[in-house]
C-alpha cells in the first residue's frame, strides 16, 4: 500500500483532506455518549434532578436528529465545504460554552447548540467524502472509514468520556472538541475543494414541519418512561408529530424546491436500507446506556474501566469494517445486511441473560464482539444501499436523510427500549428489567434482518433520476 507521503500530491492532498473529514465526523458522532460515564458527577457539580439530567443526552440528540435535512439542503445550496464550516465552527464554540457552563440550564442550552452544529456539518461530511473520490473502489474505502468511524464512534466516546472524568474533570469531555475544531476548521479549506452549488430558494414549511415533527416523535418516547405510554403528554407528542410529518410529506410534493426528494425514497432497495439503519443505530445504542449501569453498580467499574470495557466492541466493527468493502463487491448488500443482523440479534439474546452473579469475561465479552462485527458488517454495506443511483446534486439531502434515519432510530430505539426497562426496574438495582429491554433489542435486530431477507433481496433496477421521480 502506497504511503501518504510517497503518493502523488493530489493522492495525498485527497487523503489529508479525507483524514479531516472523518476527524470531525468521529467528533460529532462521539459526542451523543462522550457524557454518558460522566452523568453522575455533572448531576452533582450542576445540581440536576434525575429527570432533567436526561436532558444532557437528549438536547444534542434532538437537536442533531431533527435538523439534519435542513443541513443536507443547506450544503446542497450554499457548498458543502462552506456549510461544513459554518456547522463545525458553531459545534466547537458550543463545546466551549458547555464545557464552561455555570449551571444546568446553560449547560442544556450549549449542547442544544452543539446539535444544531452538528446536524449542519454532519450531511456535507459524506457529501464531501463521495466528491473526494474517483473511482468505485475508492469510494467503497472511504465509504468503510466512514462506517468504521460513525460506528465506533459511541465506544470511543465512553472511552475518553472516563478517561477525561477520572483524571480530569466532566468539563474537559466537552472543552477536548475545541483543539481538534480549530485544526479543522484551519486546514480543510486547504485540503478539501468545494462543491457545486444548486441554487434555489428554501423550502420554510417543509423544514419547519420535518424538524418540528421529528423533535415531537422523539419527545413522546422520551416523555413515555416517566409519564406513560398513556399519558397527555405522550399522546399528544404523537398527533402533532403524525400531523406534522404528514404536512411534510405534502409540501414535499408540491414545493418547487423541496427539503427532500420524495424519488430517494421510491427506490424499494433504498426504502429497506434506511429502515434498517434506523433498527440497527435503535437496536445498538441502548446496549450502551444499559451496560454502563451495569458495569459500574454491578461490577464496579469505575468511569474509566466502564469506557475501556467497551474497546472489544469498538476493535470489531473497526477490524470487520476495513474489510466489508471488499465484501460488498463480492456478495451484495443484502446478503451481508441479513447475515450482520442475525449476529446483532444472537448478540442481544445471549446479553439477556446477565445476572447479579456474571461476569464481564463470560457475560459481556463474547456477546459485545458479536455485536461489534455484526455491526461493521452491516453499516457500510447499508450505507451503500442508501446511496447508490443517488445523483451527484443530491448526494447531500440523501446522507441528510442517511444520518436523520441514524440520529431518529438511536433516539427513539433508547427511549422505547429504556421504557420496556423500567417497566421491569426495581428501585437500587439494575438486573430487574434487563432481559426485556435486551430482548426487545433483537427484536429490532429481526425485523432488520426480515427488511434484508425480504424487501431488499431483489436486483435494483435501474435507477429513475431523483430529480424527476420526486
């Protein structure tokens, strides 16, 4: 393999430009859990109560999941390099804030912030990692880092959260982004060109009825837990996102400058995939909050042990990630999305059984690596269902929609699988609930695996062009 400072200057200048890149998608996507291990000290430095303290993880999420197709619009309008900027700048100086935050409701407001930075610069990520390329093989490569960094980067986020708790402070989880926002920010116009503009008004209604309606399906799982599934709040979270998603879906098909193409959802293979990311993100990303209680009010890890526990999981979706890209070119995207999600649903099957008395070495361990290479199995080859026959002009509302799926499916996966947990809680411990919420998991993990088997096993015919299908 040809190394970076032997290659070809415009091979190296791609592959500094590719590096930067990914180095802010992994700091994005680190974000939703570098916090996690740290929770109880912020509750006690910030005086939070149990319930807003829940904020700290759903203000980013709500915010990043709810914006990312205004962000894919923007960068298809504006440039990608130039929206990416624009995002990442306001995602460092809300680090910033957050980290310096004097009390909790500042706190909250810094990582609303940081989502909304986030969901700007997110979708021009890919946007510019698919322009960066040349050929298929080498957007397959690119592709697989992506996945590898997107995939790994919840466990990374654990890792250094404890590492930075433990010999530090909470603060540095969120004062750590501003160095690495600032390297960035200074080197990737540099590196990285800038992308064609597609001029054209914004579509207002449709925005604001996506973002709304995404932040009030999100809130009525969140909300469900504490106040139940019954309740006004939970009930009423739900009709206004019904109401609002529909209003979405009708402007869409009449704004001459839509937020998003409805034609990127009439390809039946590209309809599937994204379904399946959505299970597979609401599937995974529970594993983490339940396995965090776990380690340290069961088997006492502290903060930086519960991080390192995770590094199995984040070493086999990186090491099954390298290779699926060739993988993909041999069998298929299906084939490879039904095998991943089996193992993903072995996985959370084999972790329902944990009790007071397992152990890391034969409880958590082998089901995590399961879980880990089911995942880099799975994500990239899906990734590239979601995006192939999607025309260069689009490339950023369809990563938009790409990453909405992601963001919408861990937050709702958390909420509704959280609820099932608590159902079956019993105050001071954490085992109670356990097997029912990991069970539910590989629920989300078969009907991923069905959408594979099922919807997305036929060839895909050749694609219509989005920009006259919507």
């Amino acid at each position: 393999m040809t190394s970076v400072s032997s290659a070809p200057p415009a091979q190296r200048r791609a592959t500094l430009g590719i590096t930067l890149v990914l180095l802010a998608q992994l700091m994005l996507v680190l974000d939703a859990t570098v916090v996690n291990v740290a929770l109880p000290r912020i509750q006690a430095d910030l005086d939070f109560s149990p319930a807003s303290l829940s904020w700290v993880l759903n203000g980013y999420t709500l915010a990043f999941g709810g914006l990312l197709l205004l962000g894919g619009r923007l960068g298809d309008v504006f440039g990608r390099r130039r929206v990416f900027e624009i995002g990442l700048a306001l995602f460092t100086v809300a680090s910033l804030a957050g980290g310096l935050a004097p009390n909790a409701d500042l706190l909250v407001v810094a990582r609303v912030a940081q989502g909304v930075g986030a969901a700007i610069a997110a979708p021009s990520v890919l946007a510019l990692l698919m322009t960066a390329t040349t050929d298929e093989g080498s957007r397959n490569r690119a592709l697989a880092l992506f996945t590898a960094v997107s995939s790994a980067g919840g466990s990374i986020g654990l890792i250094l959260g404890g590492a930075l708790t433990d010999v530090g402070s909470w603060r540095w989880t969120l004062v750590i982004n501003v160095p690495i926002g600032i390297v960035v920010l200074a080197l990737v116009r540099r590196f990285v060109a800038e992308t064609d503009r597609r001029p054209g008004r914004f579509d207002v209604v449709g925005a604001a009825s996506a973002t709304l309606g995404s932040v009030a399906l999100v809130y009525a799982f969140i909300n469900a837990p504490d106040h139940g599934w019954g309740s006004v709040g939970t009930i009423g979270g739900f009709a206004l996102a019904a109401a609002l998603l529909a209003l979405f879906v009708r402007t869409e098909r009449v704004a001459p400058h839509p937020l998003l193409r409805l034609g990127l959802l009439r390809d039946r293979q590209r309809a599937g995939a994204l379904v399946v990311m959505s299970l597979l993100v609401g599937s995974q990303f529970p594993m983490f909050y339940l396995l965090v209680q776990y380690d340290q009010r069961v088997l006492g890890f502290g903060p930086l042990a519960s991080g390192f526990a995770f590094l199995p999981l984040t070493l086999a979706i990186f090491a099954v990630s390298r290779i699926s890209a060739r993988l993909v070119t041999r069998y298929g995207t299906a084939r490879l999305i039904a095998i991943g999600t089996l193992g993903m649903a072995v996985s959370f099957a084999w972790l329902s059984q944990i009790s007071t008395s397992s152990d890391y070495a034969t409880s958590i361990l082998g089901p995590m690596l399961l879980s880990g290479a089911s995942a880099g199995l799975t994500f990239m080859p899906t990734t590239v269902a979601i995006l192939a026959g999607v025309e260069p002009e689009h490339a950023g509302a369809a990563s938009g929609l790409l990453q909405t799926m992601q963001q919408l499916g861990g937050a709702i996966g958390l909420a509704v699988i959280v609820s099932v947990y608590a159902s079956g809680a019993v105050p001071g411990e954490v085992v109670p609930g356990a097997e029912a919420a990991f069970l539910t998991s590989m629920v989300f993990a078969l009907v991923g695996f069905a959408m594979a088997t099922v919807v997305m096993r036929t060839p895909r015919k050749a694609a219509v062009p989005v920009s006259l299908a919507a």
